[in-house]
C-alpha cells in the first residue's frame, strides 16, 4: 500500500513537472505571436494612412521634368532617403537614383530634403534629369514609391 501511494506522488508530481513545461511553451509562442501580429498591423496601418499624389507634370527643357507630389494621407511619411523614383517610356522605366551627379538623376526641387518629413497636405517638388532628350508626341511614366510600399504613378507626354 506504501509502495501504491509513492507511486501515485511520483506520477502526481511528474505531471505538475510536465503541464507545468507544456504551459511555459504555450506562453512563450503565444508572446512570439503576439509581437509578429502587432509587428505586422503597425505596418499595415501605417502603409493604411500613407497616401500621396502626383499632381502635375511640367517639361523643363528637353531632358528635365518637374513633377509635384501631394502628401493626401493621414500620417507623415517620413524616411524620404527610401524614395524611389521610376521613369521612362511606357512599358521601359526604369529606377532612377537621387542625387548621383550624373544623369539620370532626380533630387528634391524645394526646400526637402532626405531627413525631411512631408507631412499632411504638404507638397513636395522633384526636379527629375533624364540622359536622353524626351521625344514628342511618345509617352513617358514616372512612378514614385516611398519606404513602406505605397506608390503612385502618372503618365505624361511631351509636345
């Protein structure tokens, strides 16, 4: 009968030990969940209240654009050194790099900056230098898409 009850202590005693393991590894993924979960939502909100505009088009001369871009969200967008800017024809843009002092290069025609932040409602300019002379009549796409995903695009041609 001794023996029985001993028996029965230790069983008792190993599945405290065991429930007690399985409950600490529950809680733990459940931690990690939570952080990638609440990790993932900030990003979609945040990429929720971005939102922006390419308003107008303007040829400088025969290889420069002007274009300005209106912050329409409801969140700063902040991280403008992420900026990418797409341009050429239709069907064959391609990535252009700011502020490389060679062409093609964009840089930002106004007062912004790389540390800036374009907050709500405000407008920026970027001055875009193409290598080539943009053709007549032929359609050109610039498409500009900040750090976390958002982009927006305008189709243009010059006469």
């Amino acid at each position: 009968m001794a023996s029985g009850i001993i028996s029965e202590g230790v069983l008792i005693i190993a599945s405290v030990i065991v429930a007690g393991m399985i409950t600490g590894i529950v809680i733990s993924k459940v931690g990690s969940f939570e952080g990638t979960y609440t990790t993932t939502t900030e990003a979609q909100k945040e990429k929720m209240l971005s939102k922006f505009e390419i308003l107008h088009v303007r040829q400088i001369n025969s290889t420069a654009v002007d274009f300005w871009i209106k912050n329409t969200g409801l969140t700063p967008i902040q991280k403008l050194d992420s900026v990418d800017v797409y341009f050429g024809q239709i069907n064959s843009a391609q990535m252009i790099g700011y502020n490389q002092g060679t062409t093609p290069q964009w840089v930002f025609g106004d007062s912004t900056t790389t540390s800036s932040v374009w907050t709500e409602g405000d407008t920026i300019q970027i001055t875009l230098q193409d290598s080539s002379s943009l053709q007549s009549s032929t359609s050109y796409l610039v498409q500009v898409t900040v750090s976390n995903g958002v982009s927006d695009d305008h189709i243009f041609s010059v006469s």
